[in-house]
C-alpha cells in the first residue's frame, strides 16, 4: 500500500508543479513542458530515494523506485495523451459545454451552428503542430519539419509492426 501511496504521492506532486506552472505563464510548447514537468519531477525524486532511502517520502528499496516509476511513467503519458486532446476545444467539446452551460433552456440548432461558424479544428490542429515543430507552414501549404519527420518515421513503423495499413 505503501507504494501505491507513494506513487498517487508523486503524480500528484508532477500535477501541482504543472497547475502552478500554468497558472503562471501558459508555456508556448505545452506538451514538451509537461513531459520536462512530469520526468522532472520523477527524476528528482528518484535521486532523493537514492541518496536518503527509507524515508518517509521515498523508496525502501530499489524495486519499490523501480515499480514507483513505472506507475509514475505509465500515470503521466496517459496524462499527457489526454492533455494533448483537450489542449484545443473539438466541435464535440463546444457543443456539449454549450449546451450543458444553457441548463434547462436548452440550444437551438442556429445556435449551436454559430458556435461553430468559422472555426476549424484542422486549422487549430495545424497551428498546434507548429508551435510544437512539427510542421512548418510554406506558402498555402505545410511540410513536415525534421522532428515531425521523425516522428512519422516512427509511426508508420509502429503501424507496421501492428499489421495496420498505409495512411490514417
């Protein structure tokens, strides 16, 4: 139980550093903070159970660190993962909180198009993959940039292994 406290403990303390962080100052690449936040965090803390183990909020042992950090691992790129997706609000997402925030009254279908009039998830997306060095725009168009690149190296590997076809 000890463990498992530990590691809820520690995610949570990667969450706090993260909330005040973001309460500060909205960093440009959000996704690169979170994993320097979340890593950060881990890192630190397996350094302290390294030099002062057996403490209260530290690892007895190196097996406690090592299922600590996997729990903490798995925890926060899950997180990570879901952060990504709610990063930018989907039409889905718009809609919904629209008509949740109209309680009993409810939306009529104009309305609902009106929220979504002129926005494109495409482009917020697009935007996203630059401020993150993805993509860089050229002209009408985009090109991949070399970390994108990689990752799509990546990917289509992944793809691969798992037997998927071509494309998306």
């Amino acid at each position: 139980m000890t463990t498992a406290c530990l590691a809820a403990g520690l995610f949570a303390a990667a969450f706090l550093v993260h909330w005040v962080w973001w309460r500060i100052a909205l960093p440009r690449r959000q996704t690169a903070a979170l994993l320097t936040v979340f890593f950060g965090v881990l890192f630190a803390w397996l350094a302290v159970s390294h030099v002062a183990p057996g403490g209260r909020f530290t690892a007895g042992d190196r097996w406690e660190a090592i299922h600590v950090a996997i729990f903490h691992t798995a925890l926060s790129l899950a997180y990570i993962v879901a952060y990504s997706a709610l990063e930018h609000r989907s039409p889905s997402m718009t809609l919904l909180v629209a008509v949740a925030d109209s309680a009993a009254v409810g939306c009529t279908p104009d309305e609902l198009r009106g929220l979504l009039r002129g926005a494109s998830p495409v482009e917020v997306r697009l935007d996203a993959m630059a401020n993150e060095g993805m993509v860089v725009r050229e002209g009408d168009g985009y090109r991949l940039a070399p970390k994108g690149r990689a990752w799509a190296v990546v990917l289509a590997a992944w793809r691969r292994l798992l037997g998927m076809p071509r494309g998306g």
